[in-house]
C-alpha cells in the first residue's frame, strides 16, 4: 500500500486509510505499507510500515498541495521501486497521487493496481492559485483519465464515483462507505467538557468539526452567526479543528466573535475524543461549499445521534436525505435558518437525531466495512486476470 501521506495523523485520508488497514489486518492480509517519514506509527497484525528519506528535514506536511509534498513524493517514488524490485506484491494498494508512479512500476512487474481516490486530483489542483486557469483543466482532466483506464479497479470516496465512470466506463468503480460506530453518549464527559470550555448550561452548542481548508465553507458559517445570534442570543459556535497555521482565527469577522465569546475554536483533538464533543452538542454542522469528495467527519455525526446541518451539494447526498438531516443551499442565510430550525423545535431535532444514528448502525456497522473490503480486493484479482 503506498500512501503519500503523513501517518498516522488525526485527519481526513490518514484516518480513512488506518480504518482500511485495520479491516486488511482482521481478514489476515500482510500489508507493507509505504508512506511519508511524519507521522505516528501505528502497530497492527500483518503490517510493516516503510518510510521514505527526509533529506530536508520535513516536520509537517500540510492539507493539499504543498512543495513539501512534492519532495516527500520523489522520495516515496524512489522507495517503491526499490521494494518492488525486493518483494513480490499480489496488489499495489495506491492513494492519491501515488497511484501514478504505482501504474506504471505495478504495470511493469505485472502487479494490478488498486487506485483508492480520496480525491480528484484535477479538482484539488485547480484550487491552487498558480493552476486556476481554465486552461489548465482540460490538460489535468487527461491525466486523471490515463490514470483511471490504467487502473484494475477505483475506490473512491463517496461522491466521486459518476466521475470515475464518465471518464473511464471500462474501469470497475466501488466507493468507500467508512465505518462509524454508534458511540453511547457520556453524560458525565459532555458536561465536563461543557465547564472547560465556559459553556452554561442553558446555551446551545453548535458544533464544527474537520479542517478549517475554504472548500469547508467556514467563511459562509462565519457570516451565519450573527444571524442565528439575532434570534437565538444563547446559542454558541464551538469550532475543532484549527491548527494554528491559516490565520483563521485573526480574521475581520472571526476575532469579534471570539471576543465576545459566542464562538469557541479548539485545536484539533485525537479522533476518540471526538466522541465527548458531538455529545455536547445540540446541533452538528457540514457547510461544505464544494468538493467531489464526502467528508468523513458526516459518518461520524450520523453515528453521534446529534441533527445535522449540511449544505445540499451532491456529496452529502451520498449519504444523508432530509429524514437524517438539514440539507440547505450553500449559503450564509440558509444555514443560518438550518440552525435556527432545529433550534426552535427540539422534537424535530431529537427525530433527526435519532434517524441519523439509526442509518449509521445499519449502514455504517464495522462489520460491513470489513466485508466490502475482502470483496473489494476479491475484485481487483478477479479484474485483473480478465485483462
């Protein structure tokens, strides 16, 4: 499995990937896995962790595209040919970008390849300010395609799937549906937290969690405050996640905010302790404003039991309906009325909760999880020997 990521770290894709190898360890596979030189290491059954050099000395890899990023991928690149040409692989497990330099030596030592797509990397690139051009997509739009048709099988995040059989109908396409487990709230740790964080206990939390990238649609939440404020004055913003790095927490419309203590920005926190925060809160919040991919904290809100606001763009459609959720337009206005909804009619909220955990027990079961990863390699063999 190459990884160009740094891992373990209590983000998106590394949480993901470590769910895959956990399922990979319970069904007895022995896994190499290739990956960046930060992170924690983790031990599981089956499982060899490589790392590539650091010849410069890299401490932090950022979200996205970076130049740190590019080293460290010339580096993986290297190091994957030198284990190819040591071991004798039954599959190339590839994320993200990984996946191009794993087509070519997968192909070359008669390995199939398994692409797992996180993301559009077309679509991620195109976020950068030097790449924005149209002109530049049609170009990246190409290379992806190279990429899918070389590939025995995709899977992708949810979400991304029609994009993978537009642009290559031959390749087979699964998508990721993450395991998130119900976890039984803690009454005692929720209030506890309540206290830390100086949060009476007659205000409402409304509760954020992820990266604070702008594809995350902060800023239109931001705006929203005011708005739900000037109905609901005790309702409270609580947002974990920040690191520190993007100014965000500095801005014209954030430091007000924060001053005044209507909102509340935790650093990002281990992922068990997710658990203590999604039950302090009255009302959970995605406002997502676009991304091909679903965000993995939406599996962890539906498992929470809390009602959700999530903006209704086609990614949160993967897995949430207006039974398990508040789907609203992208906007400052209509998340702000989400909020305000739930917040003027408890019964309503409590229904929605109980929907959203009620499809994650039987949707989102860890059981489930490992059984389509077993069918999911099944697959790519079975692909594979056809070509």
């Amino acid at each position: 499995m190459v990884a160009p990521q740094p891992f373990y770290e209590d983000r998106g894709t590394p949480i993901a990937l470590r769910q895959v190898l956990e399922a990979l360890s319970e069904l007895e596979y022995r896994v190499d896995l290739l990956t960046f030189p930060v992170g924690q290491d983790i031990e599981l059954p089956g499982l060899t962790i490589y790392r590539t050099g650091n010849p410069f000395g890299i401490s932090q890899v950022p979200i996205g595209f970076s130049a740190q990023k590019v080293l460290l991928d010339l580096s993986l690149t290297a190091k994957l040919a030198s284990l190819l040409r040591r071991e004798r692989y039954t599959c190339l497990h590839a994320l993200e970008e990984a996946a191009f330099p794993a087509a070519v030596a997968g192909r070359h030592h008669g390995v199939p390849l398994l692409y797992d797509m996180q993301s559009s990397l077309p679509e991620q690139l195109l976020r950068q300010r030097a790449l924005r051009l149209q002109v530049a997509r049609r170009p990246l739009e190409a290379i992806e395609r190279w990429l899918l048709t070389r590939a025995d099988f995709v899977v992708s995040s949810a979400g991304l799937a029609d994009r993978v059989v537009r642009m290559a109908p031959i390749t087979p396409v699964r998508e990721w549906r993450f395991p998130s487990r119900p976890v039984a709230t803690d009454p005692a740790g929720a209030l506890a937290l309540r206290r830390e964080l100086g949060l009476a206990l007659d205000e409402r939390v409304v509760l954020y969690s992820g990266t604070f990238e702008p594809y995350q649609g902060l800023p239109e939440l931001i705006t929203a405050i005011p708005l739900v404020l000037a109905e609901a004055p005790a309702a409270r913003f609580v947002l974990v996640g920040g690191d520190g790095t993007n100014g965000f927490a500095g801005s014209e419309a954030v430091a007000p905010l924060l001053a005044s203590r209507v909102l509340r920005i935790i650093d990002r926190q281990p992922r068990p302790a997710m658990a203590a925060y999604h039950a302090l809160a009255d009302v959970l919040v995605s406002p997502r404003a676009y991304g091909g991919n679903l965000p993995l904290k939406v599996f962890d809100y539906l498992a929470a039991g809390r009602p959700i606001v999530a903006t209704d763009i086609p990614t949160h459609r993967t897995v949430l309906a207006e039974d398990r959720a508040v789907l609203v337009a992208p906007a400052s206005g209509a998340i702000a009325e989400g909020i305000l909804s739930l917040l003027r009619d408890p019964e309503r909220a409590a229904r929605i909760g109980r929907a959203a955990r009620r499809y994650a027990r039987e949707h989102l079961a860890w059981e489930a999880f490992v059984s389509s990863v077993e069918e999911i390699y099944e697959e790519v063999h079975r692909h594979a020997r056809g070509r």
